[in-house]
C-alpha cells in the first residue's frame, strides 16, 4: 500500500482555512453576524491570522487575482475565464454556498466589490497590453475590463440562480460571447 501524498505546507494551510471557512459558514447560515468577533474564535484559525471572520470568506483572493494574472499571460483571455469557471465548477458546492452567503449579507457584499477592483485592475492591464496607447487606450481598456467584469460577473448570479444549472463554463462561454464583439477594438481597426 503507497504511504498517502505528502501536503506542502501551503496547501495545509488551505485546507486549515477552507475547513475554518466552513465551519463560519454553518455559523453564517444559522443566523450569526459575519462580523461577529465570536466568529473567529469558532474557525478554529489563529486569531493574529486574520484581521475579522469576514476577511476567511476572501481569504483565497489574492491566489485567484495571481492564477488569473498567469492565465492571462499564458492562454489568453478566454482560457483564463474558462479555466477560473471551471475549477469553480468542480466545488460547486462549496462555492455556490460561498456565493449565496456573500450575496445575502451587505457587509460581505461591499467587501467583495473592494475586492472586485483587483479582479478589474488585472484586465485593464491585460487589455491595456494589447490595446492602443496614450489616454484614449487607457480609458478603452478600461471599459473593455469593465464590460468583461461585469459579463462574468452576470454568468455567476445567473448560475447562483440557477442552483448551479446550466454548468458554469457555459455560462462564461455564453458571457465572453456576449462581449467578444466589444473587446480588442484596437484590434479590429489596426488589423
């Protein structure tokens, strides 16, 4: 029998955050505030590891902002989406859970959208790279990011909806297509 694969400490820790954000979760769900100091205790985490218990419902942010800044740069930007629609759609429980949580409470929601800036920044710089200098190409990039955003973001409320149906990458496919026409507009005129 093979001895069980050995856990980098990183990914422990994930999972110790993953298992602490469940745990808040249930809490959540059973009437408690987000915001509850109590909260942070009941995860289980170190308390000096996070700065409130709504801060583990984001707690894996800066790894998606930096797997999506990759992606970009690797596949292109269908396969980015795609692929960050994917691994959502293959924990789709636990993110379905995670996103009606985030959108029945007002404080999380808020939170998310100062996160959402990252998310925002990361396709302006992708679209910048490939757009037209000077102002007029910062502010198009700019509104390429925030057409792109705003589609997945419609993809992933319509899959909450839904209760996980239709499957989310068809649901991004549908957004980027939506969108496509709109993006790389330098492209069409330089072409």
């Amino acid at each position: 029998m093979a001895p069980p694969p050995k856990v980098d400490r990183t990914e422990r820790q994930r999972l110790r955050r993953r298992e602490a954000l469940e745990r808040v979760m249930d809490r959540v769900e059973a009437g408690e505030d987000p915001g509850a100091p109590e909260l942070l205790t009941a995860s289980g985490l170190a308390t000096r590891s996070l700065a409130d218990p709504e801060s583990l419902f984001f707690h894996d942010h800066g790894e998606w902002v930096a797997g999506l800044a990759q992606a970009l740069e690797q596949a292109g930007l269908a396969e980015a989406c795609l692929a960050m629609a994917r691994h959502r759609e293959a924990d789709r429980d636990h993110w379905l859970r995670r996103l009606a949580l985030v959108e029945a409470q007002p404080r999380l929601r808020a939170r998310r959208a100062l996160l959402d800036l990252d998310y925002l920044a990361v396709f302006g710089a992708h679209f910048r790279r490939w757009g037209a200098g000077g102002v007029h190409g910062e502010r198009v990039a700019d509104l390429e990011a925030a057409c792109l955003f705003g589609a997945l973001e419609g993809a992933h409320r319509l899959w909450l909806r839904g209760g996980g149906s239709p499957i989310l990458p068809v649901l991004i496919q549908e957004a980027l297509a939506v969108v496509w026409p709109a993006l790389y507009a330098h492209a069409r005129r330089h072409a």
